[in-house]
C-alpha cells in the first residue's frame, strides 16, 4: 500500500480541524470576497477562535478586527488570505510568523495571469515551504469542512454534513456542486477548490481523505494530473478504501505530440488518462451530469457484489428501456428464482408481469411496490434493484417514495427513477430526503449502478503479480549504448530486432547485407522466399518510399528487387544515408496484430494491442494499458477489442492462441520497464499463428527519447 506522505497531517490537523482562523483581508463592505469568507465562517458556526485582519481595525460582525496579524497575541492554525495580489506575499509571511501550518490563498492574479504572476506564486510556494507550512491554491474558492463548521471560501452558505466530498481545479465547480447538492437535498463532507496547485495537489488531499471517516465517496474534477505516477500510487491505495470518482476535462499532452508509431499516434488524447484511472480504480465520469450521478449512488447505496439487476416498474416501456440499458451496459437482467416468481404471482394481479423487468401495472400501490421489493431484495439472484415509476392517474408518487425508501435493507443497491416533471416532483423530494438516489430516466440509472459494479470488480480483481521472464538485458545495453554515443533516437530495424530477440521474442532468420552479393548469400542460407527492407536512420517509413520488397522466390527476383529499390530510394530521399537492406526469411502467414508501447509524458509507458489493417487503420479497434502489465490484465487487453473474436476463430479465421499475445505484451512490459530511455516502440505486423505455434516478429521499430539518452 502506498503510505500517507506524514507531511499530510497537517491537512488533517490545520486544514480539515483548524483551532483558530485568521482571514487576513476580512473585509467590512458586503459583496467583497474578503466580507463573504469571513461572514462565511461566521454564520456558518465555527466553534474555533476567528481572527479578521483588517488594516483600518474596528469590528466586524461582533469581532475586533486585527490591524496587522503581527500584533496578534496567540497562534493561528489556518491563514485565509484575501488581500489584492500585490499584498499577498507579504500577507502569507504575517501569517506563518503568527505559527500559521496552513495558508489558503483565495486571490487570484497569479500564473494564470502570466510569467510575472507566476513568479510571485513560485517565491510564496517557497516561503511556506521553508516554514515547513503547506500552501492551497492561489486562485481558490477555498476550503469547507462540515463537520467542524468551517466554510473558509466564498460560496453560497454552508452545507448539511454528508459523505461526498469535493476536490476541484476548478471554482466555478466547486460552486455549482454546492448549489446541486442543496437543491438534492444532500450533505457533503468537505470541499477542497486547489486553485493553481503551487503546493498542495489532488495526491496531498486524496491521501488525506482516504481515512477520513465522514468521506464515504470523493468527487473530483481536474483538467490536469501534477504527477502522474504519484497519482496512480495513491489512488490506487484510496480506491481500496472508498470509491473515487473523477472527470477530467481538457487533453494529455500526448494528443498534441507528434508521433512516428503506430501506437504512438493512436495513444493521443485523453487514452492515457483512461487506462491510468483504470489501473487504479478511479470510477471516469465523462460528463458532469455522470459525476453527480455515480457520487450520488456511492454515497447513499452500499457496493453492489454482481451485475444481475431486477426492474420493478409500473408501466411495460420504461421497463423495456431499462432493460436494454442494463443489457447494453454489459450486466444482465436477473432471472428471478423460481419460488420469488411463484410468490409475487399468487400476490400480484394477474396482468402483472413476475418476469423481469417486473411489472407492478400502472394502478399499484405503495404496498405493492413493497412486497415486490421485498421479493426482490430477498431473492439470491439479484444483485441490485431498480425501481421504475412512470406518473399515472391512480399513482401517489410521493407516498411509494416514502414507503420503499423505508422498505430497504441496506444489503443492496437499489436506485430509482421517477420519470415525468411536476406529477412525480413530490416522489423525487420523498427519496432526496430518505437518501435514495433517483434519476430522471432508467438510462442514467443504469449508468451509475454500471459504475458501482464496475467498481465492485476492481475490489475483487486478483492480486497484481507481474511476470519477470529470464531476458538478455546486456545485449541490449550494449545496442541502446551504441545509439547513446552517436545520439540517434531512430533504431534500426536490425537493432530492434536483435533488442526483441534479446526478449525472448521469435524473428526471423536474417542479416544486414551492404551490396547484392551478400543479399544473395544471406537469402540462400536463409531459404527463399525472404524480404527485403532498406535500412537508413534516416528513413522511417520505409515501404512510402519504394523501401520493402516481400516475397521473393529466387535470386533472379532479389537481384531486380535491390536494384530498382535503391534506383527508387537515390530518387525519393537523396539525402538519406543507406546502410544496407535487412534480409530475412519470410514469415509463414498467419493472423496480423499490432503490439506495441507509447511512453505518455504523466504515467508513463502505455502498452497497446490491435489486430493489423483495416482494425487499426480505420476502426481503431485497439485496447491500452498501463506497464507494467500482469498476464491477467494482458488478456483482458485482448477481450476489450471489438475484433477479439477474430482471435477465437470468428468470420473463418484458424484460433489463435490468446495467451502467446498476451506473453508478447508482457515481454514488452519488461522491456519499456527495464529501458525507460525508450520512447516508442512498434511490432507491426507481430504474426500470430494455430495455437501451439509460436508468434513472429515480421517488422519492428524502436525510437528512443531525449536522442538515445536514458532517463534521470
């Protein structure tokens, strides 16, 4: 597990449960920032000690205003600073002078402004640090904790006490998650606007919200990760305790990075983040109305221990769409054990349906909601339940909210979806109050119990053993040596063959020939028919160019061959400098894939699989995955293709042996594990054969970062 940095008590102590809180910039006109913060913690009920800073003294809403913190007499626990930019700095080193451990810097004005700015964000950041203080924002909303009464920012209010807690890049967020949970009806935990991350980030605050009790769930929004290797280490150990549910606006810089591979092209945008939040058990919400959803669902229902979903509705077309909701999520609609269905059909009328989806008919009662509920939670084949109800002549919305609501057991997941406006509003109030989670349509239902039991399998998942394979590391620090001292990225075919190798990978047989007559000898000895490629550093796309040539049968066909590729390379790149052509025997045929790793500048080497031509180059038809890989999550890579069932012998293709992939995938693990120098690395086409065969390398390419040199 990844352990809490100690450094993080002092969110716990000075910014969760601070004692005495100084706001320097307390301001006595309302509508300033500085008035709102402190008439915040005011009205909000801190029971601590409240120190306002106020240059011109006097009183403030009962309090007497200190003109300089210097003449405080006490300690300050946390420091608020809302004074104009230009003051800021001199406002910090007041309040760490006073023993502030904490400083939340709510004024803007700082990188995001421009260099100036965020030179004097650096030297604050620095300050703080030196004083062994943690610093939070600038650029913030602020901070709130409900548990202790503290609403040190400048939103609306404060907040009933609930198990949602906040953490937000963004402000505007951070208030429109305050406005929706009032109007729900929800309490939150804690809220945590990071403003510009000078010091403390999301890792600082998802570290120390893991053990904190009140927080059942945490609700995240980033535009951006500060260490991405940091963040996976982390939320891995917080997922293991509570759910984490993040959206992530913006894209990697990956997206916008120019990239010789196939992998490398296909790895851009947001894929980086989406297998890093796998790997780590982060529940991706992709639009803001989905992280209300899945935080409302993980806050108020336990975790769901499968994917079979009984449907109670009143009316056949709401159960008809959630049904193919919970089909097309990839769950299953519960078959409902024989004696449940006899029972319900003995109670209910019998027009009604003890199928599933159940239909309860359009005139049912609370009471009749409750005893198919009841069933329903009682049966052993359910695993969650969704309530449906559509507004009808005969239905009290708000009388079968109250009555299910008081019907749970607690030992199921069970969400609602109250459809229609103004006739089924009282019912939506009813279960807002009984903390049930309720949803305008069975769609978003079912989308945020997908993520519970999502969530569930990564809980469960096997333990993460990742496979080491005996390797020949020396030869390939001999060949990534070589490139370092000539400062090449773009290995050669050869090379990355001969690294491959090292590897454990098959490659055909082959050598470098510099003219035709060892083109000759090399082919004889290999056994016709070969291939032939050119080899150039400068030339990376070799078959755009006239630079591959495959089947060749005899030497007359080799001999054409290499004189009219090279006539073809002097015309096409001139300039290229030419070491040979790379003669190999050809690979016996077999089914194309693509394996492959891109090295993503936040978390690192990526691994991806594909299945060659038309699947990668126009369906994108690919699976990513965060190195190192386990051999379970390696196979798991291959079923999250559309085109795995090519693998398994659909459309006539002979079977294929899925676990000889997955071995390549982890070989490549290793390898991009082992050399982090490597920046990008391709085997396209990798040939698969019949099961008991072994896999070929037909064609490899291999680019270093940073002209060869390895990583610090």
């Amino acid at each position: 597990m990844w352990k809490i940095d100690r450094r993080n008590i002092v969110i716990t102590e000075s910014f969760f449960n601070p004692q005495t809180i100084a706001v320097v910039g307390a301001s006595k006109t309302p509508g300033k920032v500085g008035h709102a913060v402190f008439a915040n913690l005011v009205q909000g009920g801190f029971k601590g000690r409240l120190v306002p800073v106020n240059p011109s003294g006097g009183d403030l809403m009962g309090f007497e205003c200190v003109k300089d913190l210097g003449d405080f007499e006490g300690t300050v626990d946390l420091g608020v600073i809302v004074v104009p930019t230009h003051l800021v700095k001199e406002a910090v080193s007041s309040s760490l002078k006073a023993g502030a451990k904490a400083i939340v810097v709510i004024t803007a004005g700082f990188k995001e402004s421009g260099a100036e700015g965020a030179a004097l964000e650096k030297e604050i950041a620095d300050l703080c640090v030196s004083r062994g203080a943690r610093l939070m924002g600038p650029n913030c909303v602020g901070i709130i904790n409900t548990e202790h009464l503290i609403n040190a920012s400048f939103a609306t209010g404060m907040m009933a006490q609930g198990g949602i807690s906040v953490i937000s890049q963004s402000g505007a967020i951070c208030t429109t998650v305050l406005d929706w949970a009032e109007g729900r009806h929800l309490g939150l935990a804690k809220l945590i606007s990071l403003g510009n991350k000078a010091d403390l980030d999301e890792n600082d605050f998802l570290e120390a919200l893991a053990d904190d009790e009140q927080t059942k769930v945490i609700l995240g929004y980033l535009t951006s990760i500060k260490s991405g290797d940091k963040f996976i280490r982390v939320t891995e150990s917080v997922s293991a305790k509570k759910p984490v549910v993040i959206l992530r606006a913006g894209t990697s810089e990956s997206g916008s990075r120019a990239a010789a591979s196939h992998t490398g092209a296909l790895a851009g945008g947001d894929i980086s983040y989406r297998a890093a939040f796998k790997r780590a058990g982060v529940i991706r919400a992709d639009t803001f109305e989905a992280l209300l959803d899945y935080s409302k669902a993980f806050a108020m229902q336990p975790i769901p221990q499968g994917d079979r979903v009984a449907i109670i509705t009143n009316a056949g077309g709401p159960g008809i769409m959630a049904a193919d909701a919970v089909e097309n999520a990839g769950m299953h609609v519960a078959v409902i054990n024989k004696s449940t269905a006899a029972s319900l059909k003995a109670k209910l009328p019998a027009a009604a349906s003890v199928g599933n989806p159940i239909d309860v008919l359009g005139d049912a009662d609370p009471d009749r909601y409750v005893m198919v509920l009841d069933a329903a939670q009682e049966d052993d084949s359910v695993d969650a339940i969704i309530i449906l109800l559509a507004p009808q002549a005969m239905t009290s919305p708000a009388e079968v909210a109250r009555a299910i609501a008081q019907a749970l057991r607690g030992n199921k997941p069970v969400l609602a979806s109250f459809m229609g406006g103004k006739e089924v509003m009282p019912g939506r109030d009813e279960l807002a109050a009984f903390n049930l989670p309720d949803y305008p349509s069975p769609e978003r239902a079912v989308a945020a119990l997908k993520a519970m039991v999502d969530y569930n399998s990564w809980l469960v998942r096997p333990p993460r053993i990742v496979t080491r394979f005996p390797v020949n590391r020396h030869r390939v620090e001999r060949i990534m040596g070589r490139y370092r001292r000539i400062r090449s990225k773009q290995i050669s075919e050869v090379d990355a063959k001969e690294i491959l190798r090292a590897y454990d990978f098959a490659v055909p047989a082959g050598r470098l020939a510099t003219n035709l007559e060892q083109a000759i000898d090399i082919a004889e000895h290999a056994g016709y028919p070969v291939a032939i490629k050119i080899v150039s550093p400068d030339i990376v796309h070799k078959s755009d160019i006239g630079g591959v040539k495959l089947g060749l049968s005899n030497e007359d066909q080799l001999a054409d061959a290499f004189d009219l590729m090279m006539l073809r390379i002097k015309r096409k790149a001139p300039d290229a400098g030419i070491k040979g052509v790379y003669v190999e025997k050809m690979v016996d045929r077999g089914l194309e894939t693509i394996i492959g790793m891109s090295r993503d500048p936040h978390f690192g080497p990526m691994l991806m699989f594909g299945l060659g031509g038309v699947f990668v180059e126009v369906m994108k038809d690919v699976a990513f995955h965060l190195a190192p890989i386990t051999a379970d999550e390696a196979l798991k890579m291959l079923e999250g293709t559309k085109s795995y069932d090519m693998l398994r012998g659909a459309r006539g293709q002979k079977k294929v042996d899925p676990l000889a992939i997955a071995s390549g995938l982890q070989r490549i693990s290793q390898l991009v594990t082992d050399f982090p120098q490597i920046e990008e690395l391709d085997i396209n086409p990798f040939i698969v054969g019949p099961i008991g065969t072994e896999p070929m390398v037909a064609d490899a390419r291999i680019t270093l970062g940073e002209a060869g040199k390895e990583d610090d």
